[in-house]
C-alpha cells in the first residue's frame, strides 16, 4: 500500500511540473522535538494501545526520546498551481519516515474579490484552530487535545476539496467568509480505534498507509466480531464509496476565528476486506480562536458523531471538546487545556461493553532560547472510565500522569 501511495503523490508533483513550466520555488520547514520524561507503566491496564494495553496516555519506551520530526515542503510557481508534503520520522505508530499529507492546489486570481481554491491529494480538512504550526502540530504544547489526537490518528482523506472565500478587506469589511466542500475516499476504517479504545491525548500522527495497533481484546476474538484485528489501517479505501464534508470559516478582524465542519465517510459497515471493516463514521466539529490582546489568546473545539460497523455489531456515539487558555510575554509562554470527553456504547453486543468517559488537564510552560530552540515543561493528568478493562478482571477507573521536559527545533 504504501509503494502506491508514494506513486500517488510522485504523480502530483509531476503534475504540478506539467501543468507550469515556470521555475518551481521551494519552501522548507521542519520541527521537531525530543524529551525526558516516564517512561511507560509496567502494567499493561495503562501500558499504551501499541503496547497492548487499555492506557489512554501516552508515554515513551525510553526517559530520554525522539518525538516527532517533522518536514513540511511547499512548492510554488509563477501560476495558480502550487503543491505541499508534510511529512515525519516517529517512533509510533510505525517507526520510521512517512507522508502524513500531500496535496497539489490552485488558486488563480480574486474574481470580483471572491478567492476560489482547490485541491486535490491527501490531507485534513481544515476544522482545528490548535494543530497550526509546521506540519499539522501545535504550536501551543508538545501533546494534542484528546480531539485532535484522534484526528490525528484516524482522519485523513483521500480526494478533492473546494473553497470560496469573501475577504472582508475587498468590500469594506471586518468579516471574512469562507464555504468549504470536500469529496474523498480512502478512510473507511475510521471509528475503528475509537469504538474500542476511546479518546487519547499523544502527538503522533498515523502516516498514509500506516497500521495502529490496539489492545486484543477478549470481545473480539470470538462471535460476530470475530474477523475484527487489533490493528486499524485508518486510510485504506475498503468499499470504493465516496464520502463527503463541508465547512463554513467565519473571521473577524485578525481577532476571532470560528470553523464548523460536518464529516461523513459514507462507509458501508457491512464491507470486510483487506482484513478489516468498513466504519460509518459522521461527526460536526466547531473550533473558535479569541485573541484578546498581545499576551492571551483563548482556543475551544466541541466534536459530536456517531460510528457504526457491521449489522450494529458495534455502534457508538461519541462526544468530546477541550477550552485551551495560552499567555505569552518576551520569551515566556504558559498553555492551560481541560479535556473532557467520552464514548456510548448503543449496541447489544455480548461482552463488548465499549462505553467510556474521562477529562484530563494539561499544563505547560515554554521558554524560547533562541528563535530555533525552545525548551519546555509539560505536565498531563488523565482520568478515564473504560468499561472493557473488566474484559481482563481490571478496574474500570484508571487515573493517568506523565511530566516530560522537551526540547523544540524548529527550521528555519
């Protein structure tokens, strides 16, 4: 899977070369980070979900480790056309390099002050206000909301995506407009991680082709779920059906920014193939950013939906949403996010009691040492309910911590 999609994204930067023969310019980015912090907890009730076990936090395999590093490459040309990749080297959820976007876009020329783009690749619809930095990260702390760790992991799309925009600046006005409509295929397996293991918080994006590993639990081993793995591939297509997304962005000034997105991957739950179940997975999201002055600006994001697979072998709804506070003065920048969120398990599936909840606080302070290098402080408290723990006799309520010290590269 992955020798095509490479073949894909080799076939948009050589369509980009076709359609303009002018100079192509490059444009670079990278960012990385690597911390000292715990390492993982030695029962497996809070061992990660790569690990095998029910944990909804995530911790390294070793005290002093690599997170991600991320590439991002822009090319631009003298036309409409231009193309980016973002891609990484991690650690989880397969160790090595991967592609987590590539896309070729057009954007001629405002008509009557109306922008239109497109584009057409693989790529996250654009319903976060926090991962805003290089590559899909955050600039705000080393470790995601619970919501936009499972986009993260699970949300990607294979398509085209359309947008027009009414800048405020163009008729005399401090609102900025902008309808967003996307069709796509090739994210049939999401839900899937969802169902079982319920919302985490971590920064690891699944590259395009790559597998994640979930605990095995005991409900899927047998009965109607028997043919469900303990893996997920979150962008392969299974049921050649296309799904869909539309979007409104409302800005105001440089100050207030508002995204509302509704999401359905129109999968067919009945499809098996590639050893793996097509999800109908639909969910709205709404993210609004608030600057209130030099020093403080304010992030929130709610997401609601629903996930279904087989002949409501399982069926859940899910429901999440986080306020993140960030201050900043000189060099010195603190971050405060609360995590609430929880999965309801509607089907009648015997032993597969998925239903679960939880809330998490996260605290981080931040010191620029230099314009490249910043340096860290991050603590995470976690407290989940996960009902399929009493799968293996362990106590439903878990609570969770990890304190890391990481240190930020950014080029250039």
């Amino acid at each position: 899977m992955k020798a095509q999609i490479i073949r894909q994204i080799v076939l948009l930067i050589t369509a980009l070369l076709v359609f303009d023969s002018a100079a192509v310019e490059l444009t670079v980015k990278a960012k990385g980070e690597f911390a000292i912090s715990q390492t993982e907890p030695a029962n497996l009730v809070n061992k990660t979900w790569f690990s095998g076990g029910t944990g909804q936090l995530a911790y390294p395999e070793q005290t002093f480790s690599a997170g991600p590093q991320l590439l991002s490459i822009d090319a631009a040309t003298a036309s409409p056309f231009s193309a980016r990749v973002n891609a990484q080297w991690h650690a989880r959820p397969e160790n090595g390099f991967s592609v987590t976007e590539a896309w070729l876009s057009w954007s001629p020329l405002p008509i009557q002050g109306y922008r239109l783009r497109s584009r057409l690749g693989y790529f996250y619809p654009q319903l976060s206000l926090e991962n805003t930095d290089t590559a899909w990260s955050s600039p705000y702390s080393s470790t995601f909301s619970a919501i936009n760790s499972w986009v993260a992991e699970e949300v990607r799309t294979r398509g085209g995506e359309f947008s027009i925009s009414r800048p405020g600046r163009f008729f005399q006005s401090n609102h900025n407009w902008t309808g967003v409509v996307g069709a796509f295929q090739g994210n049939d397996p999401a839900g899937t991680i969802l169902a079982w293991r319920g919302f985490a918080l971590h920064n690891w994006q699944t590259g395009i082709g790559e597998r994640v590993n979930f605990a095995n639990y005991h409900s899927i081993q047998a009965g109607d779920l028997i043919l469900q793995n303990p893996w997920v591939e979150p962008t392969r297509e299974l049921d050649h059906r296309t799904g869909y997304y539309f979007g409104l962005h409302w800005e105001y000034g440089q100050q207030t920014r508002i995204r509302a997105y509704y999401y359905d991957n129109n999968g067919d739950p009945l499809v098996f193939s590639h050893q793996q179940y097509a999800w109908r997975t639909r969910f709205t999201s709404l993210a609004m950013q608030h600057i209130f002055n030099e020093h403080w600006q304010f992030v929130a994001q709610w997401l609601q939906g629903n996930t279904l697979m087989g002949p409501a072998a399982v069926d859940a709804d899910f429901d999440a949403w986080f306020l993140l506070a960030h201050w900043q003065k000189d060099k010195l920048s603190a971050t405060v996010r609360y995590d609430n969120f929880k999965v309801d398990d509607n089907d009648l599936t015997p032993a597969d009691n998925n239903t679960g909840d939880g809330q998490a606080v996260l605290l981080a302070l931040a010191y620029q040492l230099h314009s490249q290098f910043q340096v860290s402080v991050e603590h995470v408290w976690l407290d989940s309910d996960q009902q399929n723990r009493r799968q293996w006799g362990w106590p439903v309520k878990q609570q969770q911590a990890v304190s890391k010290l990481v240190f930020t590269w950014r080029w250039p």
